[in-house]
C-alpha cells in the first residue's frame, strides 16, 4: 500500500470539462464500494463458512480493485492509506459503464 495525500474533495478531477451539468442531481447520496474479487459458491459452502475459513477469490494479487456506484463498475484502482483510512487511487476510469 502507498501513502496518499488527502484532498479538500473526496474525489479529485484533473479536468472537469467532459462532465456534464450535473446540478440538479449533484447532492443525490450513492454508495461506492471497491471490489476486492468474487468467487461463485454453491449454497452448501456457504452456508459451511465459518471464522477462519478461506474463500479463494478470482483475482490475482497485483491486480486493480474494481470502484463500483450503485453496484455499477465506474473504475479500478490499487489500495492507498489516507491518514489511517484505506482509499483507492483511481488507474482506470471505464469508458463503457456496463462491463
């Protein structure tokens, strides 16, 4: 993990100029959650999952996590730490939201 340095933003742009007008819809609350990988079970094995259980994911270790808003994947990136609190530093911004 590399240290990162907080902005006054949550999420900083470099240039906001392809984003569209969003003012009417700027203050709607949405999650963002970072990925880390996924693994299909059958419902035995899940329900079998106990403390101290491994569940090998489909993703490697030097892989990007995915950003997903509502569930939708926007990006990837790698795991930063912002004063004691894990971030995510953005690598990839996906063009074609519905990957």
């Amino acid at each position: 993990m590399s240290e990162a340095t907080p902005t006054d933003h949550p999420v900083a742009h470099e240039s906001e100029e392809h984003i569209p007008d969003l003012s009417l819809v700027r203050d709607v609350k949405v999650i963002a959650s970072v990925e880390v990988g996924r693994r299909q079970l059958t419902l035995a094995d899940a329900l079998n999952i106990a403390p101290g259980a491994i569940i090998q994911l489909n993703r490697e270790i030097d892989s990007p996590l995915d950003l997903r808003i509502n569930g939708q994947l926007v990006a990837r990136g790698e795991v930063v730490v912002v004063d004691n609190d894990f971030g995510l530093r953005i690598v990839e911004v996906i063009d074609d939201p519905q990957v």
